[in-house]
C-alpha cells in the first residue's frame, strides 16, 4: 500500500512548523542554564558562531536528504546507500524514546498552568508541591495522556489541516508570549537581603556580556561542547524531525531561504527565552539561583519568583506557562510526525493506522516514565557520573547517546560514501544560491565529525 505524500502548501508553514519543532523545552530550560553557568555572552558568542557552522551543515543535510528522497527517516537512509540503513532506524528510535518522557513533561506543565489558571499559584510555589505531585500515583499519568492524546489529534488531522495549521496559529503567538515576558522581565525589581535593589537590567547585564574570568581553556571547550549539545535540542536535528519535515517540501520552495529563517527564529526564541528568565531570576534569588535548570527552574524556581511579584505574578505566571504548553506541543508535534512519518513509509500504514499504533505505544512508555517517581523508583549511576532514574536515562540515551551517533553517521554518509553534492545539488535545483556550500563541504567531512566523535566522548565519560 503506497500512501499519498501530502505537502506544507507554502515555505512559511514549513518555516513555522521547523520553527515550532526546535523551540521547545530545550530552549526555554535549558538553555538559560547554559548561558548562566558558561558565562554569559561568552555562551551566547560561541553558541551563534556553532549555529551558523554545525548546526547549519546538519539541518541543512536532514531537510535537504527529506526532500530528495520524499521519504521519512526509517526508510530515506537506506534509500541513499544501502548500507547506511542502520541510520534511519537509529534516526526513528531516538524520538520513540523522547516522545514518552517529553509528553510527561508537557503534563507537568499542563498541571502548572492549571494550577495558576485555578488561582492555586501560591500553593504550585510551596516547598514540594512539584515533588508531591510527580510521586503521586494517577495525576502524572492523567496530564501526560491529555498531552499526548493533544499531539495525536494534531498528527491524525495530518500535515497541511494538522501540523502546518496549528504552527502557523501557535507561533506567532508564542513569540509575542517570549518578547512580551523578556520585556516584562527586564522591569521587574526587588530588594536582597541586605537591602540592596535587584534589577531586571543587571541580570540581562551578566546574560550578555561575554566573561571568560576564572576561565581555562578546558573550561572554554566546555563551553564549546555545551553550546553543541544544546543545537541538538534547539534545532531538532540528529533526531529524525528535519528529515520527515524535509519530505513535505515542495521542491519549488527555496530551500537555503527556509533554512536560514528557521535558524533566525530558533536562535532569537533561545535568546529571548535567556532574556525571559535570567534577569526575573537573578533578581529574586540572585546569582546563586541561576544554578538552576530542568524542572528545577521550571517548576520550583519560576512559580516562587511570580508569587514574589505580587499581584501580577499570578497573570504572568499563567501566561508563562501557556507559553511553554505551546512550545512543548509544537515540538512534541514534530517528534511524533517522524515516528507516524516512518510507520507510513516503511509498513505501508495509512496516517490513522500508523498515529493510533505509536500513541499507544508512547501511552504505555510515559507510563512507565511517571511511575518511575512512585512505584518504579530507582536510581542508577550513568557513565557521565550523573544519578538517573527511567526518565534520565531515557534522555541519556537518546540526547547523549544516540544522537551524537545518528549525526556522525549522516555526515560520513554526506561527507564521504556519496560526497557532499548530493546535498548541494538538492539544494541549488531550482536556482538558489547556496552561500555557504565551502564551508558546507569543509564542516561535513571534516569540523562536524571530530566536535560530534568529542561530545560523544564526553558523554561517556572518557574526556
């Protein structure tokens, strides 16, 4: 059974829904963190410049493999070389591991919004309110279900009436929910305890000024290789989603020109998201509250900070985390495109078949995720050092892991078996200029496969 490819019907919902799929929770939690703990400006310099060189060659190879072959993940691979099939199912596995524990985390958001939505912010930012909720026995599981069973329903409506539509409603609104907060954010005051007056404007200072005091150069390849990790997050790439997306391209649509708006929108959503939570948060709990990052800042640092607003916190707070429902469903809607995606693909299921088969499988998994809280408890020491239970090492596995190993194996591929033509021809077909095809050549075969095979290390805890 062959099915029908249907296609975004312009370049702007294809931008919108790349654009939804890397802001995520990725952006808004992780990374702040980053850019407090790398000092500043000095991540966010070294962040732009990856953007602009990794993470560019990367999104540019997935989108355009996408659109060459129309097909998903699971089965483009193997389309290209035979031998390089290994890929694509190591490309499908990763969003099969993320979706179940994204969705967990898109119902603690959903708690939280309800909870302000209610009026029960005050007691959403007392001490254990997150930790009583997430080890309770049925809340975690009803809130995960109702976000994935969201995200199917926008999967099963399909591509143009589903994905595209809802990017270009929820988009546009999310941004004007970041710059509205970012701008709210930098006027907000508040005395410490010596008395001393805390502005929004000093912690947007320490945010983007560019600091290497008390840095070696090991701690700056740190920075290197944390602002690398986190293009994984931000730009969906190594994970499948560029992949599928790429395939419902019109190959009429400039294809350099859609790429370089989503690493516009992507990298001034992350900047606007630092801008949103590192100042409200160095002036209520100072430099040494910027520390945080996960569910920590999320779900305990922010609900304090809005209730030390006053009045208004609450309203913010309610507009935070509506801001962070759409960015988690935007991005949960991209993870389970290029599962449902491959499902049609390589077993000929129709778009129903195929969303109902892999939203039960992920029901069954978040499950397992939240009773891994309560019942299923456990912890287990990761190669990296860290402390992990179901839910971290889901995440090492395919964040640290997997990716790292789905993207080294795409650049061999592009860089090596079939050359990186096979791309740049993709790309140019319908007269675009391809601005940065040197660099292009030089990061896929040579830069891209050494700073991958180094954060792979790293992951493992060799280097």
């Amino acid at each position: 059974m062959e099915n029908k490819r249907t296609s975004f019907t312009s370049s702007l919902g294809f931008v919108l829904a790349a654009a939804g799929s890397a802001v995520g929770l990725g952006n808004i939690w992780r990374f702040p963190y980053l850019a407090a703990k790398d000092g500043g400006g000095l991540f966010l310099v070294v962040y732009l410049i990856l953007v602009l060189t990794f993470g560019f060659t990367l999104l540019t190879t997935e989108v355009a493999i996408g659109r060459k072959t129309k097909q998903s993940p699971l089965t483009a691979y193997k389309l290209i070389h035979p031998k390089f099939g290994w890929i694509g199912a190591l490309a499908c596995m990763v969003p099969m591991i993320i979706i179940p524990y994204y969705c967990v985390i898109g119902g603690w958001v959903l708690k939280y919004f309800v909870a302000f939505l209610t009026g029960a912010g005050e007691a959403a930012a007392a001490d254990g309110y997150f930790t009583s909720f997430i080890t309770s026995d049925h809340e975690p599981i009803i809130y995960m279900a109702i976000f994935l069973l969201a995200t199917a329903f926008i999967i099963y409506l399909g591509v143009d009436k589903g994905i595209e539509m809802v990017s270009k409603i929820l988009m546009p609104v999310l941004i004007i929910f970041v710059v509205g907060i970012a701008i709210f954010s930098l006027t907000i005051k508040h005395p410490d305890e010596a008395g001393n007056i805390r502005t929004g404007f000093e912690g947007l200072k320490i945010y983007i000024i560019p600091s290497l005091e008390g840095k070696s150069f090991k701690d700056v390849i740190v920075v290197i290789m944390d602002a690398m990790g986190q293009l994984f997050y931000s730009l969906s790439i190594a994970m499948g989603i560029m992949v599928a997306y790429g395939s419902y391209v019109r190959d009429e649509d400039n294809l350099m020109k859609s790429i370089n708006q989503i690493e516009i929108f992507d990298t001034l959503v992350a900047f606007f998201a630092g801008v949103m939570i590192i100042p409200a948060v160095y002036v209520f709990m100072g430099r040494e509250g910027m520390s945080a990052s996960g569910p920590g800042l999320m779900f305990i640092s922010m609900p304090k900070i809005f209730m030390e607003m006053g009045r208004v916190g609450t309203a913010v707070g309610l507009i935070f985390f509506l801001m962070v429902i759409f960015a988690a469903l935007t991005s949960c809607i991209s993870i389970l495109e290029a599962i449902v995606s491959s499902f049609m693909d390589r077993f000929g299921m129709s778009r129903d078949k195929a969303t109902v088969t892999e939203t039960l499988i992920a029901l069954a998994m978040g499950v397992l995720v939240c009773l891994g809280y309560n019942k299923l408890y456990f912890e287990a020491p990761l190669p990296n050092g860290a402390t992990a239970q179901i839910l971290d090492i889901m995440d090492y596995l395919s964040n640290n892991i997997m990716m790292p190993v789905v993207a080294i194996g795409t650049c061999i591929l592009i860089g090596w078996a079939v050359k990186p033509d096979y791309v740049i021809d993709e790309v140019v077909k319908t007269g675009t200029k391809f601005g940065r095809k040197n660099l292009y050549k030089v990061m896929i075969r040579f830069i891209a496969p050494v700073l991958l095979m180094v954060l792979l290390l790293q992951a493992f805890g060799i280097i």
